[in-house]
C-alpha cells in the first residue's frame, strides 16, 4: 500500500477522535506522509545495524 492511501486512512481515522478542518487536509496528508517516511527509512536503518 502506498504512503498517499495509507495517509488518507490515518486521516479518515483522526476524523474519529478529533475535528478534523478539512480545509488543510492537505498539509495533513503532507505530514502523515512525511511521517510514514521517516517511520520507513528507521525501520531500514535498524534492520541494516541489526544484521551486523
């Protein structure tokens, strides 16, 4: 699944717990990804140091 879908269910999600202004969904989306990335690019860091 790619970063953008997974995004927009995290928002889809939030919008559950807090009001969400739909007029920024955009910089949400934007954040979210951002995130996802970084969470992505850790993951990879660790495996490669784990594997030592």
């Amino acid at each position: 699944m790619r970063d953008e879908e997974k995004a927009r269910i995290i928002l889809e999600h939030l919008d559950e717990y807090i009001q969400v202004n739909w007029n920024f969904k955009e910089y949400y989306l934007k954040g979210i990804r951002k995130g996802l990335r970084e969470i992505d690019e850790r993951e990879q860091k660790n495996k490669l140091s784990s594997g030592n």
